[in-house]
C-alpha cells in the first residue's frame, strides 16, 4: 500500500483505465525526493531482472552466450533513457500546447517501468515453461510500453486524440534514435564500415 493505494489493483487498472490511473498518480503530488527515489528502486530491480533472465534463458535454452553483461552499465543507461524521455514527454507536449510538467512526466514513467517489471516477470515464468514464445512476449511488451506511453502522454498534457499523441510519440523515437545513433558513431562507440 501507497498513500493508501493498492500496487496490484493499480498495476491491474493500468491496463484497463491507463489516463485515470495516470491522473491519480499525478494527484498524489508526491514530493521529488519521493519520485526520484522510486525512480531508483525500479532501474535497479530493472537491471537485476534484465541480468537474471539473460542467465535464465542461456541455461534454458542450452546456449553459451557468454559471460552476462553487468547491469550497472543496464541500469545507468535506464535511468539516463527515463530521465531523457520524462525530458522529451514534458518540452515537446508543452510545444504542443500540453500542461505537463517534468516531475509528473518522471512518476508516469517510473510507474510505466514498474508495470513493465512485472510484465517481464510474468515474461521470465512463460520463458521457464515456453523458451520459444519468448519473442513474441518481448515483442508484446514493445506494444506494450509504446501503448501506455501514448496513454500517459496524454493523460500528462491533457489531450484527447490519441492519434495524434501516437503520431508525435512515433516521430520523437525516431528522430531520438538517429540522433542517438550519430552520437554513438562520432564518440566511437559504433565503428564505420571501411569501403573499398
């Protein structure tokens, strides 16, 4: 319990009435601290999860995939992803004539990453019994996180039209993803094919 909340009837909820649960989550007015703290604890349950599955789904599947990946680098990546996101979902909403603000952005992610928790969790059981349906849980969950992310958008910034939110959420991961990717190849970090 939360400020007098339920954590399994809100998870449930999010999947049926995602903008009210937004909405009551934002009416919590819970303190930075609060939120940044929360923030925390799922990037880090996040991470060991991540790392857990990776260790599961080789010993599963009888694949050599090395050694696992640490999830510190997972869980600093994570957090810098949700603070950039919270950061994009706040100025470009507010472009738009959105009402949003950065901290409400930030509790609406953290909660979307908590749901998506126990979504991979229930992802890591199906994976134990079914290694070959896991896939296509990951690729539920991509829908899954690109859906609460219109619905809380909107919930956010108080817009209606869904499409157009979807629209905008579209071309900002986009155009992320190729500023990303020049970001990476000037750094280093992902070298340039040599013609010739």
């Amino acid at each position: 319990m939360i400020a007098g909340l339920d954590l399994r009837q809100m998870v449930v909820r999010t999947f049926r009435e995602p903008r009210v649960v937004a909405r009551e989550l934002i009416a919590l007015n819970l303190p930075p601290r609060a939120r940044l703290l929360a923030l925390a604890i799922v990037i880090v349950v996040s991470a060991a999860l991540g790392s857990f599955a990776e260790i599961l789904f080789a010993f599963v599947t009888d694949q050599d995939m090395g050694e696992p990946a640490s999830p510190v680098p997972m869980a600093i990546a994570q957090g810098a992803l949700i603070l950039y996101g919270a950061t994009a979902m706040t100025v470009l909403g507010r472009n738009f004539g959105g009402r949003g603000r950065f901290y409400d952005a930030l509790l609406l992610l953290t909660w979307m990453e908590f749901v998506l928790i126990v979504a991979q969790v229930v992802q890591v059981l199906v994976m134990v019994f079914f290694p070959i349906t896991s896939v296509i849980a990951m690729m539920a969950m991509m829908v899954l996180l690109f859906w609460l992310l219109v619905q809380f958008t909107a919930a956010l910034h108080g817009f209606e039209n869904l499409f157009k939110v979807a629209f905008g959420v579209i071309v900002t991961f986009l155009g992320s993803a190729m500023i990303a990717g020049m970001l990476m190849v000037s750094l280093g970090f992902v070298p340039v094919p040599v013609t010739g």
